[in-house]
C-alpha cells in the first residue's frame, strides 16, 4: 500500500473527509421518538454524502456498530420576504440504527 492510500479507510474517504460528512445531531420531538422506540439516530449530513461514508463516519466518531443507514433528502422550503420569494437550502439527513448494545454519547461528539 502506497503512503497516500494509508490514510483512507473502507469508504475511500480519509479521516478529516469523514469528519466533514456528519455537520450535526438532529434533537426533535420525532428524532427522539425514533432514538426511543426504534434506537435510531438522527443526523444532519453533508449533501454528498452517501450511506457508506455515513456509516463508516459514525462507526469512526462514536466507536459503535452500525446495523444500518437510511438518508433522506429533505428539500428547501420556498419562503417569502416581504414581497419577493427566497428559498431555503436543500439539506439532507441520515437516520442511522445501531447494533444491540451499542450506544452514542453525544457529549463526546466534537465536529
């Protein structure tokens, strides 16, 4: 393995670029629900993002297993000010489901 490959992982990402791809936990009335009853965590992710590098990102960050990775493309809002219209930006989110006995303590989570 050359020197530039030793810094990447399974993804094909290196670790600064895997850090870049998890932006934010997502607190809601409906995250917590899920993190409740199905043990699901809600992120915000990069828009480029794919399930892999979530996945290998999360599994990186916290030192937990995922079981699995479902992303959702959550589009912008149109809105108006005053009398022209703006639009909120397109962002895109993961809910991630951890293997039993597995947890995330969002404490340590530094972005």
């Amino acid at each position: 393995m050359s020197a530039s490959n030793s810094n990447k992982n399974s993804s094909g990402l290196s670790k600064d670029e895997l850090y870049q791809v998890l932006l934010a936990p997502i607190v809601t009335e409906k995250s917590t629900r899920a993190a409740e009853l199905h043990g699901q965590a809600v992120f915000q992710v990069a828009t480029s993002a794919t399930r892999n590098d979530v996945k290998a990102a999360i599994e990186q960050a916290f030192d937990v297993e995922v079981e699995s990775v479902k992303i959702l493309n959550v589009k912008g809002k149109t809105k108006r000010f005053g009398r022209s219209l703006g639009r909120r930006s397109d962002r895109k989110k993961a809910y991630i489901r951890l293997k039993e006995g597995s947890d995330i303590d969002f404490a340590e989570f530094q972005a």
